[in-house]
C-alpha cells in the first residue's frame, strides 16, 4: 500500500479520539443544553451520560481550554449553576397603596386589620441631572434583547441617565438550575445600584418546574403556586430605597395557545406588583394587539407608518416593535424621575 495512505482503522481511531476530546473538552456546554431541556427521560438522559464526562473533564482539567475561553468572553456563568436558594417573599409587608399600574394609579386602600404590620409608599425617583444621572438596569430573557437595545439607545439621548442591559437567552423564573435569575440579580443589584429596573420574564417559563423535591406540569394548580412565590420573591429581592422596578408583561403571541400561557403568567406577574407599591406591571399585551385584541404583526410605529412589530416566529419583538415598547417604558421613566426635556428627538 502506499506510504501516504492511512489504513481505515487508523482513520477510524483517529475520528473516535478526536470526538472523545471534543467532548471532553465542550462537555460543560453539552451539560448546559441537556439541563435546558424539559423535564422529563430526555433530559435524564442526556444528564446521565455527559455528567460523569463532565466529573472527568473537571478532575483532568481537560475542559480548562474551554472555560477559560468562555470566561474571556463573558460566557461561562451561561450555564454556571449556584446554590443561591430562592428567596422567599416578605409575606409580613402589606400596603395602603398598590403599584400594579404603569400610569401609577392607586386603588382606595382597605381599612387596616391586625394582621397589617407596615405600610408602604410609592418611591419617588429623584429628578436626574447630567452631573449627576439615573441609574437605570434593563434585562430579563430573550424578550429583552431588542427591546432593551432600543431602550437603552433611547435612554442615551436623554443625557440625564445611564443604563446596563443584562439579557440572557432561554432563561426565567422555572429553571434556576440551568440560571439562576435572583442570584445573579442579588449580585448586580448590590454592584451597580440601579435606581430604576426595568426587567421581563416570561417567553421560557411555561414549562415543568422542580420545587421541594417535586416537579410540577406548567400552569397546574402547584405549579402556579410555586411560581407566583418565585416572582414575589424575586420583586422582594429588588427593592430598594428610591427604587422603582417595571415588571414588563409578556406581549400577545401569533400562536394561541402559547399566548394564552403567556396571558396567565402575566396576571401573576400583574397581581403580585398590585400589592408592591415599588413595582408597576407594564401591560405589553394589548400594546402589541389589534382593535379586536388579537394578534397583528403589523401596527403603527413610532414614527406613524406601519411596520411589522415582530420576528419571524411570531415571539420576539422586531427593531420597530422594540423601539414602541422601548419608548412606552422610557416614557413611564421620565415621568415619575421628572424628566421634562430631552436632548434629542427619538423617532
């Protein structure tokens, strides 16, 4: 046989051995994807054939390439679990005023019974000077990316506010195992400080979720149970003196049953800011719904033409669709931080 030609089983090994140190070497990824996944055999099994990869990987260091790759540039706390455990929400706090709406409309309080132990009032936010500007954090899932973009980019027009977008794709309130939402945001609260925090969750959570042991099928009884805990601690967990957080709801969806999933999880997120004077739920959904309340991909912009508000998959908010929302946010902003002139015109 000629020199220049290996034999097939030599081929053969050096295929098997290149794979096997793929894996080794991107195995913290194929954790991450196989924990992405539903609960359910699937996902068992994934987990049951790369964890132990992963255990070897780790104890060789094998998989330090990579890791230092992903710590570089920003990656690695993708897939990163921690033991943070939930927090749970302030059920002693009750209030004389709700902050469930975006205009900040309140409701007349009820008389105060023996089991009321505080009373809590609406924050204001201080008027913003170029000196000395609002501090503003804007993230959530993959529903944050666009819309938080043009949000930001709204935002530096102002000259009276900086902003930090933290988004991070197929992510929420379900699945701390895969990321953990209230660690992360204890942490960048405590860091930066924001005085307002704009956030949204929702488009990934509609799916089995684990709590105390058990887990529970999306939208049962149980389920909502745990996951309205899940959202009431994680507005407990952003309050802060001065601080206003807007709680975006989830747009209305081409597909019906999803965006009927997405409508439950709005009351949640809606019912829990009613009683937080320091949350208002932005109402996404009718914003992006036709005069009859159904879904329209195609509505009036900013600048009053009409464009298609959404991608292709009929979830994710096209650059038009963002910059409205983004504007309808920015506006709520200005108006409770006393924002009266603007540096530049938006649209």
């Amino acid at each position: 046989m000629n020199g220049k030609y290996k034999p097939a089983g030599q081929v053969l090994v050096v295929m098997v051995v290149g794979l096997v140190l793929a894996a080794f070497l991107n195995v913290d990824s194929l954790v991450a994807q196989a924990e992405r996944k539903p609960f359910g055999w699937s996902r068992d099994f994934s987990l049951a054939v790369w964890k132990p990869v992963q255990t070897v990987s780790g104890f060789f260091r094998i998989n330090a390439p990579r890791s230092a790759l992903d710590e570089a540039t920003g990656r690695a706390d993708s897939y990163k679990s921690t033991d943070f455990t939930f927090p749970e929400p302030d059920d002693t706090t009750t209030s004389t005023t709700t902050g469930g709406t975006e205009g900040g409309e309140t409701e007349e309080p009820e008389a105060p019974d023996e089991t009321t132990t505080t009373t809590e009032a609406i924050p204001e936010l201080r008027t913003p000077t170029a000196g000395e500007p609002l501090r503003l954090w804007v993230g959530g899932d993959s529903m944050s990316q666009v819309f938080g973009q043009s949000l930001v980019s709204f935002v530096e027009q102002t000259g009276v506010i900086t902003s930090t977008l933290d988004y991070r794709i197929s992510t929420g309130l379900t699945r701390p195992d895969y990321f953990n939402w209230p660690a992360h945001l204890d942490t960048e609260m405590e860091r930066l400080d924001p005085e307002a925090v704009v956030i949204m969750f929702g488009a990934n959570d509609a799916q089995g979720m684990e709590a105390d042991g058990q887990v529970f099928e999306r939208l049962s009884d149980g389920w909502k149970d745990h996951y309205r805990r899940r959202v009431a601690g994680t507005m407990d967990l952003l309050k802060a003196p001065g601080r206003i957080v807007y709680w975006v709801g989830q747009p209305i969806m081409r597909d019906s049953a999803f965006s009927g999933r997405m409508a439950q999880l709005n009351e949640i997120y809606s019912s829990e800011a009613a009683t937080r004077p320091w949350v208002k739920f932005i109402d996404s959904y009718s914003m992006f719904a036709n005069e009859s309340g159904n879904y329209e991909a195609y509505l009036t912009g900013l600048d009053g033409s009409v464009h298609d508000m959404r991608q292709g998959d009929g979830i994710h908010l096209s650059r038009p669709g963002g910059d409205l929302l983004a504007r309808h946010v920015l506006d709520l902003i200005e108006a409770d931080a006393n924002i009266v002139d603007r540096t530049s015109d938006d649209t």
